[in-house]
C-alpha cells in the first residue's frame, strides 16, 4: 500500500519533471508513495519513466513510479496532481512569435500577456477544464492542483473560478530574484530575508533585508548599477527599480514585454537588452531555448539516464511542490509565494484577480499574508494586466473573439505598438493558424480565415530586432565545452592569484 498518490500532468517536461520528483524523493516520510505520470507524448513518456524509475530503484525507495497516456487512469485516486503542460507545444508556441512579429510586437518570451501570452491562454484553458473535471471525477475527494502551466494567471484563475477544483499556482521567479538580489548585495542568500508581493511575473520586492537591516532603495540601485554583469544584463529591471523605487521578480527580457516602454521601437531595443542569455531580452528568446533543450536532450538521453544512476545526495531545490506536500503531510511549516485568489489579500488590487504573495503552508492549508498594500506605480503596473488577464480568461470560456481582440487592443505592448486594425487582423491570423488548439472559437474561425483572404493592413517579413537562430546539439556541446573551460580557467587564475 502506497501512502498516497501524487499524479503529474504533463510529466513529458523530462527535465522539469526530473526536478520536482527528484525534490520530493528527497523527502523521507514520502517513500512509499505513488507517482503516476502521464502525458499525450509516449515517447517523452517513457523516457521520463525511465529516468524517474532509475532514481527510485539506485535510492532503493519504495515509490511506485507508474506511466499512462492515460489521464483518468493516472488522475485516480491521486491527492496531489502537478500540471506542467504546453498545449500546442513549439509548433503553436511559434506562431506566438512569428505572427506578432509581422506586426511590429517583438516579445522575448510570449508566455504571460501580450499577443503570444493571451493565445497561450486560449488554447490552455480548455484543457485544463477537461484535467478539472477529471479532478473532481476521479481524484481523491478534495486533491489539490499544482499548476506550473503559464500563463499562470489564467490558467488558475480558469481552475478556481469554472474548473472548481482546488488551486495554486506555483512558479519559481520570486526565489530566482532573491538568489540575485542577494548576490548583487554580495551576501549570502540565507542572510537575506523578503517580502515579495504582486501579480505573477509582476511582483515587487516591497522589503529586503540583510540579517534583519532594511536594505534601502539606493542601496539596492547601487548594488545592481556597480555589478559588473547584472548592470549590463538587467537594464530594464534597473530603471524600473530606479522610478518605481522597487525590484521587479521578473527577468529582464519578461519584465520588457510586460510594459508598453522598452520593446515598441525597433531602433531602441537593444539598448535595453543583453544577448548573453536568451532570458535578457533577446526576440523569441525561451522558444529558441526551449527548442535546443529539446534536441538536445533527444540526443543526450542516454547521458540523463546515467545520470539518474547516482544516489539522492544534497538539498532540495526551491521549488515550491515538495516544500508544500512535505507541509500539508508532515506540519512542519514552510514559506513561500503562491498564486491564489486575491478576496482582499492586496488591498489595492481587485479581490477577483490572482495575485503572488507571501504565505505559510501546514496541516491546515495554505495560509496567506493578508492586507499588503502596494504602491501606487507598482499597482498600477499590475492592475494593467490584471485587466487584459479578465478579459482573456472570458473569452476564453466564451469564444468570444471580440472580447478576445479587445483583451490584445488592452495589452500594455501591443497597444503601445498596433493600431486597432492591427490587433483584429493579427487576431484574425492567430486564431486560424492554432485553429486545431481551440475548441471554442470552432465557429468564429471560418470567418477569420474569410477575413484573411482580403486583409485590410499591410505586415512585414520581420524576424525582430534580437532574433538569434536555434543552435544545433553539436553547437551546444561545443559551447558547453566552452564554458567548462572558461571556468577552469578562471578558478586557476584565482588560485595563481
């Protein structure tokens, strides 16, 4: 008999996948409990079942690790489910880039709001209907939904408010921008305690503090501005600390595409952006990172097996999942960010949105800080795609393709750039190329792809103004040589010294 049943969606994320059941097999009350992985991808399927299996087999633990494609079968049962999808892969993540391109959006990523992001949504939000009602069918009474599936804010909005099922959204750019924060500050990140508080992807440092001292606004802006790599690669972020007063969560090129001021001109984004790493800015930088990742490991998959082979030794990593499940099971007390409903938890922000903020898990449930109140700018920021998050998730439970071009006429971005022609068109031209991913508008498609045939503006061949081209697996072996060597190198150069 296993304790209990922890069911993973979208599990063919080999390498996410691999971290969080890694993290919770760390935890040793969880032992014996079943991990049931499923995914529409069998050969993602089976490569993580492997991987997985090998860990619980060399760590000689009495975890079940059972695969489907299945999602009943795996959903069964199951008081924990983890949901870490893409719905229309890197096909459909492509023409969340390609076709906003043609129109002068030039977005890095194109997986929260803006044209790429609301889409995303789109084709998300029906399946996790479907994932809810197999929850609320099949699991076991009460199971609590995980979602790491962005664009996090819709995705959970649309489980809490029509999937009915118990929801938090989880994601780890809190913890990646207290890591930097405290390295800017060149203290350990153990001595450095937050608050951190927001919308998902917009949330705000409100108080940091080094061994119980306030670390203030200038302070802060010197620690990144005299750094030698964050001042070259985080100059939005910089000048947003600069006028907000506080630091955003969110990586450079994220925060970029959020705001309707660093991204509109062609001519000019380069000087907020930095091409060392694809997270800085660079166009269609995580669709040319999740696409190496993806062959790379098709090629190196025998080398992640091996790999597996070795036993469980060091910390966990500061994803949230098995922090959370430990909690809930075990009482022992633990304090994170978490995506819930607001109903009050930010004064200042309306009580129906989803909002990221502190919050303390045990036996009794996630309980959250309430009555933050945040300023006005970093507000205002939020309530911008609080407003464009609404409307999306409606029209996505609607099909309502005037609603859904009415929440990309308000994206910050997109507004900042497009004429409303602009918008239906580029709407239009969406909607008919991920027409296989979206259900809802089944109806309205027919006429948008009517409208195509005689568009009413003119687009452009336009690859965008960072655009780098996807590395082959020998590139990326050749660059990560390149590295390891470049670090020897550095760390004989300081033992010389």
């Amino acid at each position: 008999m296993t304790d209990f049943k922890i069911c993973i969606i979208g599990a063919g994320s080999v390498g996410f996948t691999k971290k969080l059941c890694s993290d919770i097999l760390r935890v040793p009350e969880f032992e014996n409990i079943e991990i049931a992985l499923t995914d529409i991808n069998a050969h993602n399927l089976d490569m993580i079942q492997q991987i997985i299996q090998r860990i619980v087999t060399v760590n000689g633990l009495g975890t079940v690790v059972t695969a489907t494609t299945d999602r009943r079968k795996a959903l069964e049962g199951a008081r924990y489910v983890m949901n870490c999808v893409r719905i229309g892969g890197l096909e459909a993540f492509a023409d969340d880039i390609r076709i906003p391109l043609k129109y002068g959006v030039d977005q890095c990523v194109g997986d929260t709001i803006c044209a790429g992001g609301i889409l995303y949504g789109q084709r998300g939000i029906p399946a996790m209907l479907d994932f809810c009602r197999d929850i609320r069918e099949v699991a076991e009474p009460g199971a609590l939904l995980l979602n790491y599936a962005n664009p996090m804010v819709m995705m959970t909005w649309a489980c809490l408010d029509y999937g009915k099922v118990n929801t938090v959204g989880l994601c780890h750019g809190v913890q990646n921008g207290h890591r930097q924060i405290a390295a800017a500050l060149k203290v350990p990140m153990s001595e450095v305690d937050i608050i951190c508080s927001g919308i998902n992807h917009q949330t705000w440092y409100l108080d940091i503090r080094h061994n119980g001292r306030r670390i203030e606004r200038d302070e802060l802006i010197n620690a990144f501005e005299t750094h030698p790599i964050f001042s070259q690669q985080e100059k939005v972020r910089i000048d947003v600390l600069k006028r907000f007063g506080y630091y955003s969560t969110e990586s450079n090129g994220h925060l970029s595409e959020y705001l309707p001021w660093y991204r509109k001109r062609p001519d000019q984004i380069m000087n907020w952006i930095s091409l060392d790493n694809w997270i800085h800015g660079e166009t269609g930088g995580y669709l040319r990172y999740t696409t190496e990742n993806r062959n790379w490991f098709e090629e190196d998959f025998p080398k992640f097996l091996d790999e597996a082979g070795q036993p469980l030794t060091g910390p966990r990593t500061d994803e949230h999942a098995s922090w959370i499940l430990e909690a809930l099971e075990t009482g022992r007390t633990y304090r994170g960010h978490f995506n819930v409903r607001n109903g009050g938890i930010i004064k200042n922000l309306p009580e129906d949105c989803i909002i990221e903020s502190p919050g303390f898990v045990d036996r009794f449930g996630i309980n959250m800080v309430e009555g933050i109140e945040l300023p006005l700018a970093c507000a205002a920021t939020c309530n911008a795609s609080v407003n464009v998050q609404r409307m999306s998730v409606q029209a996505a439970m609607t099909g309502d393709v005037e609603l859904l071009k009415q929440a990309v006429l308000h994206d910050p971005l997109v507004g900042a750039i497009c004429t409303p022609e602009e918008v239906w068109q580029m709407v239009d031209e969406m909607l008919v190329a991920q027409a296989q991913w979206l259900p809802q508008y089944a109806d309205a498609i027919p006429a948008a792809a009517e409208r195509m045939k005689s568009p009413k503006v003119q687009t452009r061949d336009w690859t965008g103004a960072a655009r780098l081209g996807v590395r082959t697996v020998e590139e990326l072996r050749d660059a990560s040589a390149r590295k390891i060597a470049n670090e020897a190198h550095e760390l004989g150069t300081k033992v010389m010294g």
